[in-house]
C-alpha cells in the first residue's frame, strides 16, 4: 500500500560524519584523514550550509571551498563519499541564478493576495518552491542534476517543514497558495499540503539526482517526511539534545518509524545540542552503531565530536562498535533488500518473535536486526554488565567479535537462524565479493537453521535485471554431524570462488568452527556434551575476563547549564 524503502547504495551503511560545519576544505580533509589515521571505520562526510556562498543553495563559497570537484576526487580517493545541503528556501536576491530562474518559471508558494511569500531563513528573505506542481518538481530536479556534476554523492534537505525564523509557528502561514497538480488535490492553501512538502521535496531531489547520474542510485536525506517517503529518501530523528534522555529515545523512535514503512533512520548519535560526556558518546555510537542508518552529528559552538574527541578510553569503544557494524554490513545490506522487495522493517521491536508476551513491549532499550537482539544500556554510569537481559521466549545465543566492552550493547542470535558476516574494512569501498564469508549459525530446538545472503554491485540498477545473488544457507544437525548447504540460490550473478567459515553458536558466547568453500557441503562433527560444558564454562570466563579489563568510560556529571540546552537550529 504505501510502496517499500529504496534500496540504499551499500555505501550508505557505513558510518557517516557530520557536523555543522566543517566549514572549509581543509577541515574536511583533516577530518577524514584522522579517520583513516586512527584506523576508525568511516564511510561518509556531510557538508552542512556552509560550504554554500551567502547561504545560497547550488552554490559554493570560493573561498573556503574553492575546487569542489577536486575536493570530492580526493575523498573518493580515500574511501569516502561526499554529501551536501540543499535547503528549500530560496535567498531573495536578483542575479542569483536560482532565483531569477525560479521567478521566471513562476514557482514560488504565494500568500493568499497572490504575490510570492517571502520568509525568513538562513540566507535572510528568501521564497520557497512549490513542489505540489510538476513543473516546479521538474524545475528543482535539474538544478540537483547540474549540482551533482560537481561530485556530489547524496543530497541532505534540511528545513523543509518548510522551517521560517522569526514567526511563533516556525513555518509558513496556513493561507499561503499551492498551485497543486489536479492529482495531489489541486490548489489549496497550505495547511493542505504542509504534511507532505518535505515528502515532495526530497522527491524532486531523488528524481534530479537519478537525471545526473542515472547509473548510481540516490541518496537522500530528509528531516521532515510522511507516508512514502521512503521511497526516495533516508530520514534522521531530528535535532536532538546530548542527554540521556535522548540516547534513551532514539531506540524507540527509530523502532517507530520503522514500523510506519521508513526502515532507513537513526538519530544524530551524540547528540546535536550541547556537549556529550565521554561515556555518552561512546554509549551512543555504541547503540547508534547497529542502526540502519548511522551518523554523528552536532552543531556549531559545541565541542568537537568525532570518536576521537573525548578521550583514551572512548576512543578505545568507537572503533570497537564501528568494527561490529562493518563486520555485519553483509546482514545489514540484506535486510535492506528484504526491506525494498517485501516491506519488512530493517529494525524491529524485541516482541516480533512473541507477540503474545505483553511484557516484552514495555522494552525500551533493545531491538531486533532480523534475528539478531541487541540489548543496550541507556543508563549513566551503568554498563551492559550491571544489566540483566530480558529476552523473548525460545533459543538466544550470545555471541560477540571479541569485543564485549561493558559500554557496547549485548548480542544475541536466535535460535535456527543463520547470519552473514564480512570482515571489518574501514569502508565499503574495501569490500571485495573474494572476501572470506563467515556464517553465523544457531540451531532452534529442533536442531535446524536458515537465512540469507544478498550481494549485488552495492551500487545501480543491475539488480532490477536479475543482476545479484541470493542465497539460501541451512544447516541442520543429525546423528552429531552439523551439515551446512545451499538450499536455493536466486539472481544471474555465479558464486565467487571464496572460502567459508560457518562458526556455530553453542550458548555463552562460545563456538566451533569449520572452514571451506562456498557453494560446498560443509560438515561439522558436534563435540560431546562435556567438551561442549567446557567450551561454553571457557568463554563465559574469557567474557567476564574481557569486561573486567576494559578500559571503562569514566562517569562525567553534566553541568546544570548543558541539561537546559535548548535546540538553535530553528
């Protein structure tokens, strides 16, 4: 009914920088340099307004981003790819080429005596398309074709409830005149059609960037949506606070807007507003980490917050969970399939496997990545080993990377069901489809597990054309020989010629393993009850072990003034 999510370019997944503003070339580098320095996986790096001239969209300032081209070719280079801001308001102003063309094409929303509405935003007066008409759609989809000439990779549409200073509401007035096409309900005045503006918009946005490049697909971002926007855009949870408070509900705002058709979301990990402690932050891109979509963010006249900025022990925590998310882009990249083909959502609640336990949705601080439960700890001073974790009825094995930090969330697999798992690159450029596959297996009670493995060019449309793999893994365990196999396989795509590695989950974090080719019959002899004993009594030792030797996030208490902040966005 509603039409399913787009399905992302894998590079999307990766870990996203942002911040308003790295406000110069230089700074951009500098920044993306010290990621690949520190060997922290990063994939993306957002430009805020001001790499524009005057605030001036499609345009950029000559002085601090002089070669945007150029600046692009270096980031891809070095594995990243590169985002801007497009606004909707339109800076008032003859000889800006955006706005004589737009008065020229008659595109601007207009107050009820017919004249353009002018409102206040970032550039000063400024007018504001009306993307409830064709023409206007058009209009604004070749400018963005022109625009991402310049290396841009995505489009980020900010303020487009349409946001307007200066006034109590925030946006426009609700007599304001849209020309609508006849479809969308025709002309009507604004509280009409302001739901979907930023729907509209970021359609226009997704359109122009498919007329630039129509060989890539799309990325969009888009703070203000409504039902189908999904279908060309990401959308993050807004301007939110550095607080607790906030950490808490980001997991249940994304589990929200999931279940509402948009499986591509997350919150500004850190927080946007005011300055994260260091246990704050490495406890936010430790949960952030495992969202669909996953980006840092905050704003001007805050301290710095990249995953280096807060100290010897967070820094420790970032590359860690970063690492984890890498590890699972495989999974993550195919439930976003399982997303596009068939609606289902990316992040789930933790009662999806038992509805009928009332309990389980009372639940706050856990989540499901198809059969993976992550449990966090959205607590001050309280790691994931002060916590007991409530888990739904049935098989759940803990498993980690060798990585279990008391401020990284718990993991669990369920049980009959089979996860992929890909190395830790520091960004999906490195991926090679040659890469070791590793399949993560945990045996329901009746000794039986399945998943699946999409793989395409990360990129394009060749998908649409048969052009990807899909496979179909089971295991099952018989007379104490686990037998793993390709049930079914889907696409025109033939098997890499790669090694396996199937590591089968026996509870407490421990495994064994058998190594071999993919697309063969690999078999596993099952240890004996006691060896299996010892096995699980080994690794819950080297657990806790692990725990008690982290280097721990110190608890820093947060000033009275930084509780109070309020969000300047506006």
């Amino acid at each position: 009914m509603l039409c399913t999510v787009f399905l992302p370019p894998k590079w999307s997944l990766g870990y996203q920088q942002c911040r308003w503003s790295y406000d110069s070339d230089k700074r951009v580098q500098e920044v993306t340099r010290t990621f690949r320095e520190k060997k922290i996986p990063c994939d993306v790096v957002w430009m805020d307004i001001d790499y524009m001239d005057g605030f001036r969209c499609f345009t950029f300032d000559k002085d601090r981003f002089q070669d945007p081209k150029s600046l692009v070719k270096d980031l891809h280079q070095n594995g990243f790819q590169a985002i801007w801001m497009l606004d909707p308001g339109i800076k008032v102003e003859d000889g800006y080429f955006v706005y004589d063309s737009g008065s020229k094409t008659d595109v601007w929303i207009s107050r009820a005596d017919g004249k353009p509405f002018v409102g206040e935003v970032w550039p000063g007066p400024c007018v504001f398309p009306d993307f409830t008409q064709a023409k206007v759609r058009s209009w604004w989809s070749n400018l963005v074709k022109d625009f991402i000439c310049n290396g841009v990779d995505g489009i980020w549409n900010d303020m487009n409830e349409p946001a307007v200073f200066k006034v109590v509401t925030k946006t426009m007035p609700e007599s304001n005149i849209h020309k609508g096409d006849d479809e969308l309900g025709g002309c009507q005045n604004h509280s009409h059609y302001h739901n979907v503006y930023g729907l509209l918009m970021a359609r226009s946005t997704y359109e122009g960037m498919k007329l630039g490049n129509a060989k890539k697909r799309p990325f969009v971002l888009t703070r203000a949506g409504f039902i189908g926007s999904q279908r060309y855009a990401a959308t993050w949870t807004g301007d939110n606070l550095s607080t607790w408070e906030h950490l808490h509900m980001s997991i249940p705002m994304v589990l929200q807007l999931g279940l509402s058709g948009q499986p591509m979301s997350g919150p500004d990990i850190g927080g946007f507003a005011g300055n994260a402690t260091p246990e704050l932050f490495g406890r936010w891109v430790g949960i952030g980490s495992l969202f669909p979509f996953c980006r840092g963010h905050s704003e001007k006249d805050t301290a710095d917050h990249e995953p280096w900025s807060f100290g010897e022990e967070c820094e420790e925590v970032c590359p860690l969970a970063l690492r984890r998310r890498y590890r699972l882009i495989p999974h993550l990249y195919t439930l976003f399939y399982m997303a596009h083909t068939m609606g289902t959502p990316v992040a789930s609640p933790t009662f999806f496997p038992d509805p009928k336990d009332t309990s389980l949705r009372k639940l706050k601080t856990s989540f499901l990545l198809g059969p993976i439960l992550v449990y966090a700890s959205t607590a001050v001073g309280r790691g994931m080993d002060a916590l007991q974790c409530t888990l739904p009825k049935g098989i759940w094995m803990s498993f980690d990377f060798d990585d279990s930090h008391p401020d990284l969330p718990a993991l669990y697999l369920q049980g009959g069901a089979i996860i992929p798992v890909g190395p830790p690159h520091q960004h999906v450029g490195e991926s090679n489809i040659l890469d070791d596959l590793t399949l993560l297996v945990a045996l329901n009670e009746h000794g039986k597990a399945e998943g699946v493995l999409y793989e395409d060019d990360g990129d394009g449309y060749e998908f649409l054309e048969g052009g990807f793999l899909l496979t179909h893994y089971v295991a099952e365990l018989q007379s104490s020989t686990l037998t793993l196999k390709i049930a079914k396989t889907e696409g025109s795509w033939k098997r890499p010629n790669r090694r396996l590695h199937v590591q089968l989950l026996l509870g407490g974090g421990a495994m064994v393993d058998i190594w071999g080719k993919d697309g063969e019959i690999l078999q596993l002899s099952m240890p004996s009850e006691q060896e299996v004993s010892q096995l699980v009594s080994t690794s819950e030792k080297q657990y806790r072990t692990r725990l008690e030797n982290a280097k721990r996030i110190s608890a820093v208490e947060v000033s009275s003034a930084q509780k109070g902040i309020e969000l300047s966005r506006w």
